[in-house]
C-alpha cells in the first residue's frame, strides 16, 4: 500500500488536531496556545490560493493576532530535501531559521512486532487519565488545557500505557490515533529506569494488534530526524522513511 504525501497529511493532521484550525487556500493555519510546534504552525502543503509572497503575509498576520509567532511547516522528501522551493526562498529572505527537521515513517502493522507471552501487560485506555498525562508531562513541559485538547482532539484515540509493577504510574506510554485505514503512533515515552526491557516494542506490538482488530493495516510516528537511536530502533520495528517536515520561525530579537 503506497500513500502520496498530501494524502498521508491529511491522515497525521487529524492525528494531532490543533485547538484552533484555518485554512488559506490548502494551507492549514493551527494554533494551541503555544503547545507544540506542530500544534502551533502553518502547513503549507498544496496551493495557498494567492502569490506566496502574499501568503506569508497573511500568516505572520494571522499568528500575531493570536499573539503567537510565525511558525511555517515545509514538507521535506524522505532525505530532508525541502519541497516548497519558494516557499523556503521566501521565508529565507525574511530571516527566517529552518530547525527541528523530523521524519515521518511508515509500517505495515501486520509487519510490526507482535505481543508475546511475555510481553509486558499494555493497557488502552479511550479516556486521557491523570496518570497517563502526568507521564506526559514528566519528559515535556506541558501548557493546561492546550494539551488536553490536543491529545483527545482526533475523531479518535487511545492512550496505551505500561504500568509499573509497583503502583499504577506508567513507566511506558504512547497515544494512537484512529483514522480509516491508519493507526498514528504519538507521545512515545519509557521511563529513563526501564528502557532497554522491551516497553517500546510492547507498546507497538499492542498498536500492531489494535490495527490488526480494527482494519487499520498501515501505521504512523514522527521522529526526530537527528535522533539516529530511535529511528535506527524503529526501523527494526518494520518502519520505513515516508517524508519529513521542517518548521522556520525568526529568530526572537535580543535584549
């Protein structure tokens, strides 16, 4: 199963829903108070509708209004080559800085890696609990209300978590999204103490089977194109480089 890019776009983009959304041609303007780069950023996949010079006039109008800079989210190949050439020379000639280039993988989750017998127990829970966003927040600082929003902002999801033998805090957790056909793996996260046990495969392997019982046969993540550990660890999952994205903000003035 092959997927063009703006197709798969459009699957990720209700994979982490903005808590306010816009659209200026194909373009798509999402802002969440500030919380996450993705959250917070115009994709500017397709045709704006105008020249886009006009374009990212009408962008960095849009976030100062909400008083929010102007954050652009280019589409890069799978080697991190920007597709948008004009949109990056634009954006260039303004000061643009290009930064926090991640990659987009895909898999088929029939080639994931399966639970096993001993596979450490991995719970979906369809409602956001206390313990699970208090896991999210350990290794992210996280803005109230902008982060509810958005982790529970998909036409739907779950919220996977391996708990710790102790007590009920996860030591492991992820989010997957749900849309026709594509299971979306975010927030990935094990605890600093109980990484190299097995948690990350687990938790995949639970994404792998919930695809499998819901008719989602491909599946998604986004990962820091700089970390080669987790990409290198991923693609041992079965995941394979689609595309990538690239985020171009101005530098904050000094002084």
């Amino acid at each position: 199963m092959t997927i063009s890019v703006p197709a798969l776009e459009v699957v990720m983009a209700d994979g982490w829903r903005a808590m306010e959304e816009d659209r200026l041609g194909d373009w798509l303007l999402r802002a969440s108070l500030g919380f996450t780069q993705r959250g917070n950023s115009a994709l500017t996949v397709g045709n704006p509708g105008i020249d886009v010079t006009a374009a990212v006039d009408v962008v960095e109008q849009w976030y100062a209004a909400r008083s929010l800079p102007a954050r652009l989210c280019l589409v890069t190949d799978a080697a991190g080559t920007v597709a948008e050439a004009q949109v990056l020379e634009t954006l260039l000639a303004r000061g643009y800085v290009p930064a926090s280039a991640t990659l987009c993988m895909t898999a088929a989750t029939a080639d994931l890696p399966p639970l096993t017998e001993d596979s450490p127990a991995v719970v979906a829970d369809a409602r956001l609990s206390r313990d699970w966003l208090a896991a999210f927040a350990a290794y992210r600082p996280i803005v109230p209300a902008a982060a509810e929003a958005i982790l529970t902002g998909s036409r739907s999801q779950l919220f996977l978590s391996v708990a710790d033998d102790g007590g009920p805090a996860p030591v492991a957790i992820a989010r997957m999204s749900i849309y026709p056909g594509w299971a979306g793996v975010h927030a990935m996260w094990v605890s600093p103490a109980r990484r190299r046990e097995g948690l990350a495969s687990a938790i995949i392997g639970a994404v792998a089977l919930l695809g499998e019982q819901h008719h989602m046969p491909r599946a998604y993540l986004h990962v820091e194109r700089a970390n080669e550990v987790a990409r290198a660890a991923y693609a041992r999952m079965g995941f394979r480089p689609h595309h990538g994205h690239v985020y171009l903000t101005r530098p904050a003035p000094r002084g």
